[in-house]
C-alpha cells in the first residue's frame, strides 16, 4: 500500500506517492489557483491527488492515506485549518473532510512547517528523540518531532516559533506585531537588514545598485569574496539568528535544531558561530545539555514525506 | 496510603504528608543549610522525610513515595540535579538515590517550578488540558502540564521560560543574558524598572527615599493610590509581561495561563491589560484560540502537591 503526501503552498501545491515511509516513487505539481479561495484550493488538491493515484501501477485503490500540510493554524485532530493568513481565509475550512469525501480515503493534515520537520527527521531516520526543525524562508517555520511525531502543542495555531519576540517594539512582522524572530531572521529579514545598512561604495551597495534589490544568495557570496560590508550585515543576522535559537533551546531543550531554506545553502558560514553562541548564552552553558545546530539536509521533498506519515509509521 | 511532598527552597525546606492527590494533612518545615552543598542538603532533606514519616498516626511505612521539587536543571527520569545556579551545584547531584537508599522508598524529583505548576492545576481541578503556570518571585519560574502530567521538554534545562529574551542585548539577567523576560517580568525586575525610573516629587519617589528600597506591594499599592509615577511603572511592567505571555501563547497555545506570586496579590490591577494583550498579539488574533490569563490560586502549597504527585494519580 501507499500512502499520498501533498504540500499545499502559495504558489504551487506538490504532491507525491510515498511509500516505505521516505521513498517518494513519483512527483508532481500543480499551480496554485490565485482565488485561494476555499473551494477552488480544494479543488485543486483532489484533482492532483487523482492525477497521483491514476499514477500509481497497482491501480488508484493501492492507496490507503492521504497527508496534507496546510499552511496557516490547523486543528490537527478535526482536520480543519482554523486560519490562513498566506491563503486570506478567515475562517474555519473543513480541508480533511472535503478531500476525504469525493476521495474516500481517510485524509490527515497538519501545518506545513511540522509536515516538513516531520519529513526532515524521518528522511534521516531521527525517530527517536526530539527534533526542532527550523525553515528560514519567506517566513520563518517551525516544528517540533518527538520519536517521529510531530508535538502539536495544545490548540491551533501553536509551535510558531517565528513569532516569539526577541526584539520587542522594533521591527514591524508580517504578523502586525514587532521585533519577532522571523522579521529578523527570515531571509527576507536578511535582506531587510541589509537593504538598511548599504554602505556606499561596498560590494554589497554595488551589487544592489545594479540589480535594484538582493537576494541571500548575493549577500553570502559577498561575505565570501570577504566584503565587509556584507559581513557586517551577516554577522548581525547570525547573531538575531543564535539568540531566536537560543530562546527556543531554553524553551525544548532538544537534542538538535535542523536549519533549512535558502540562506542554509551557506551553513558552513553559520554553522561554528550559531553553534559557539548557543553553548555561550544557553540557561547553565556548559553544565546542561547543549543542543547542537546542523544544516535540514531534505529540502523541497520533506513536506511531502512528512504528509505521507502523519498517521505515523508505513 | 500517603505520600510526602518537598519543596527544596534555598531558604527553606518545606515538606507535607499528601493524600487523595491534593489534601496536605501536615506540613512543616526546616532551615536549609546554608553551606548550600548537596551532603548537607540532601541531610536535611532526610531529616525532614523522617520528621513527617514519623508523623503518620499509622506509622511511617504508610508513606508510599517521596516527591521532591528541586531548582534547576533536573533530569527527572534518572533522578539527578544537573546544575543548581541556586545552590552552587555546577556537578550532578543523584538526589533521588541519595534519598531513597536511606529511606527505602521510591522517589520522584522534578524541577521545582514544574512541581508547583503541576501542583497549582491539580488543586484547581485541571487534570484535562494544558497549562503553563508561571511564578513572579526572585526569577520567573515557569512549567507546563498536559492531562495532569509535567511536560519535562526533552533534556534538563527545558521550559525556561523565563530565559526566552525579548529585548536582545538590554537589561542584564542573573543567567549571564541580556533582556531575558525574568530579567523585566519577575518582582526583582518590576522593582528595578521602577528605581530606574523615579520621577522626583512623585509617591513612588517619595516612597522609595524613605524606605531605601521599594517592593512589589509598595508599587502596586501606589498604582492604586493613583500616583503616575507608579502607574506608568507598572504599565511598562504590563507591557513586557504581555509580550512574554504572547511568545509563551504562539509556542504551545495551552488553554491558560496561570499567573502567580506576590505580584498577582494585585491580579485585578493586571487582568483586563493582560488579557486585552495577548488577545490583540497573539498570532492569528481572534481567528484562532486565545488562551486566557488567569491568576493562580494555590500558592506555597503547590510545589508541596505537585512534588507529591510526581508520579501520576494519588
């Protein structure tokens, strides 16, 4: 039997068969439809969840689960997304049901960022002890596996760790509060930090001059060709970065954080500092546990895995 | 068949005979050595077991386990202290083994901030749902409990709440930090941020030049009085303790808060500020669950209960 993993986000929803809990035997995508309304979202994951199981060589009926990660809050055990600022829905959406009705297949969801920690942690056969994984991207998500489930906190719309508060009353999230973690240390918070700091004449004012805006990329190519200020921006972003995951390590204490995203093309850049500023400033350094902090190594894939497994072991 | 609860303070070892989970049928308690050093600690402490043992009607083997809250960092499954900031203890300490061994009985020890969490919920009857308990004292304790039981985070040193920062690199804090939320929100950072912030002429100042200190009840007594000097003291106050409780409200999203220590003598001073906060705060705000923020009620007896329920179920 398999089991379908779907990743529904802004721009295209991903889909996979699953089977052997991490072996992804075919992949596909379709665009997202821009209403994001409700119905026409719906629409679109069950027809590529037929497309899938139309795929699958033992015929559509060798499916025996569907998995989605949503993005927004999601009430796990109703399979409802309660709330999804990125999809503009406001209220209650009964995601599991309508995909679960014309499928006939029983459907779980869970939020996107735990769909993907959980897929990261089973993809490096991590089920057992506990794993927050951390994707800094547009936004910043989080999830928290424990013996390969995912920990889904007490109501809707918890483990969202990009906005805890590590510089209240500074600068302005995407949430409507002020000084998260994730205003900082998204990437498009590195980009932010820098686009505030040009210095003119650098690398980096250069570079911005000539493409009209910056990516990470840019920025951490230029802290390797060893422009200052390019560096000065990261170092900051580094520092914002280990003290977002310092607060989390005092909050878990888990055995490791997993960065992913984009600017984790670079770890290597941040791999001795963040590590160096967690053992520094955790609540009783050395005398405690240390967690250590490594490079999500899964990428795209782990939110379809994750899908695929919340209804735990294949 | 009873058990005995201990609450191990730095200036007190505090102990009760519990039965039917809840019910404290005698307490007492003795001075803790102040060498601080865990032989004389853990000497005490047996003194103290052997104390209430003795006081049973039906003798000491009524007594069926030994519960201790500990401060610290504790790994509460193999029973050790791994590092008491408090006590000096920068070396694990086997404290369960070095009470059990003597009085031939199972004991339980968690950390004591988790102990008087636990304590406060099963004396309000919350043996359904998730709670986080926080302590205003000396520092911000802080512990969280699922369905009746602790939930420990995965190694020693989890749920330190109060060393999440939200204000990166300000006020110093005891654990060597800056803008940890103890280092505002406990009654030690409610008192600074109103001596730093004395208007001359004002009831607060006035106050404070003829006591040569201030304290919590002093402030909020003058909060009441009507005095700005105060007031605006204690607004700032409100302000960072909502910000704490919003990041505490977006990581695990429990049911509620419960808020205690002395400065919730004056919880009708912060009730509507705080509540009105993490409403409008809280990511995703109306649309998804609003935990509530309530005050705790069970006071010095809790760590006493929570400590002799370690185990599950009377």
């Amino acid at each position: 039997m398999y089991r379908i993993g779907i990743d529904l986000g802004g721009t295209f929803i991903k889909g996979g068969i699953v089977r052997n809990k991490t072996d992804i035997i075919y992949k596909t995508k379709i665009e997202t439809p821009q209403s994001h309304t409700p119905g026409d979202t719906c629409e679109a994951i069950n027809e590529l969840v037929t497309m899938l199981r139309n795929n699958l060589a033992t015929g559509p009926d060798e499916c025996e689960l569907i998995g989605i990660g949503s993005p927004g809050s999601v009430d796990a055990g109703d399979g409802i997304v309660m709330y999804s600022n990125n999809f503009g829905w406001e209220r209650p959406v009964k995601l599991a049901e309508a995909i679960s009705i014309p499928q006939n297949l029983p459907v779980k969801i869970s939020n996107d960022a735990n769909c993907a920690a959980l897929g990261e942690c089973l993809a490096n056969n991590l089920d057992k002890g506990t794993y927050i994984v951390i994707t800094l991207g547009t936004g910043v998500g989080s999830g928290i596996i424990t013996d390969g489930r995912i920990y889904e906190g007490a109501h809707p719309g918890a483990i969202e760790m990009g906005h805890m508060m590590i510089r209240y009353g500074k600068r302005k999230c995407t949430c409507g509060m002020r000084g998260c973690f994730e205003s900082y240390c998204s990437a498009t918070g590195l980009i932010k930090t820098a686009v505030k700091n040009l210095k003119k004449g650098s690398g980096l004012y250069n570079a911005y001059k000539e493409k009209g805006q910056l990516d990470g990329k840019m920025i951490t190519d230029l802290v390797r060709a060893g422009d200052n200020n390019a560096k000065k921006v990261f170092d900051r972003y580094l520092t914002d970065l280990g003290t977002g995951l310092t607060c989390i390590c005092n909050v878990f204490r888990p055995d490791a954080v997993l960065l992913g995203g984009g600017v984790c093309e670079s770890f290597d850049l941040m791999d001795d500092f963040l590590n160096d500023f967690v053992r520094n400033n955790i609540f009783g350094r050395e005398n405690g546990f240390v967690p250590v902090i490594k490079k999500a190594t899964t990428g795209n894939d782990a939110g379809i895995i994750g899908a695929a497994n919340l209804a735990g072991d294949l």
